[in-house]
C-alpha cells in the first residue's frame, strides 16, 4: 500500500519536472531569438537597399528643351521586395509627398503595357524621379 503512494508521488512529482524542463527551454529559446534578430538583424538596412538598385539610366528633362513632355525616370531591375513606391521613395531627390494615381500614371506612361501593380523580378522599367 505504501508502494503504490510513493510510485503515485513520484510520476506526479516527474510530470511536474519536464513540464518546468519544457518551460525553461521555451524561456531560453525566446530569449536567443530575441537576442538574435537584436544583434545580427533579420531585416536588411536601409543602406543596402540603395545600394542594390542598379542604376543604367538617368534623363534630366531641363537640359533638353526638345523633351518637355517627357519625364526624368531611371531604368532600374527590380529585386525580390521592391515596389513601385519603394523604389520612387529611394530614388526621390524631393520629399514631397505624391499621389499614388500619379505615380502610377507616370509609370505606365514611361512604361507602356506595363501595369504598375505587377512589377516581374529580374526585369527592368523605368522609374520616375520626383
């Protein structure tokens, strides 16, 4: 009888055990995540962004008279994660704000049967510059 009470305390007494094991790796677990993405980063800096936007292209508008209907734009190849508004934000010589109608506008009119929505990686459009 004494048996079978002290088998029963111990079994209650092991389950209790790996369940703290089970919560003290967790714990650990989530604290080297954390320290992980704080050290070493899981998003790429905003340097390296600019830095991978190859640059084929520029036309500036005000040197050639004979252009005035045309836009300044740059030929960039689109990357894995880049947007339209991404790439018009890096490439912007202005911070003033503009209108997504027009930017889309002035995409598709530098860029004719291209839909600005559905940018293909690895092929190259000409990008408006503000």
């Amino acid at each position: 009888m004494w048996t079978s009470i002290l088998c029963n305390r111990i079994d209650m007494f092991g389950g209790m055990m790996m369940k703290s094991l089970i919560g003290f790796c967790l714990f650990f677990l989530i604290l080297y995540i954390i320290y992980y993405d704080v050290s070493h980063g899981t998003l790429p800096s905003f340097k390296t962004e600019v830095e991978s936007i190859e640059q084929t292209e520029v036309l500036d508008v005000s040197t050639t008279p004979s252009q005035t209907n045309t836009l300044p734009f740059q030929e960039v190849t689109i990357k894995a994660g880049d947007t339209l508004i991404s790439l018009v934000e890096k490439l912007s010589t202005t911070n003033n704000t503009l209108a997504i109608d027009t930017l889309v506008k002035d995409f598709e009119t530098l860029n004719p049967g291209e839909q600005a929505n559905s940018l293909i990686i690895g092929k190259k459009y000409k990008i408006p510059i503000y």
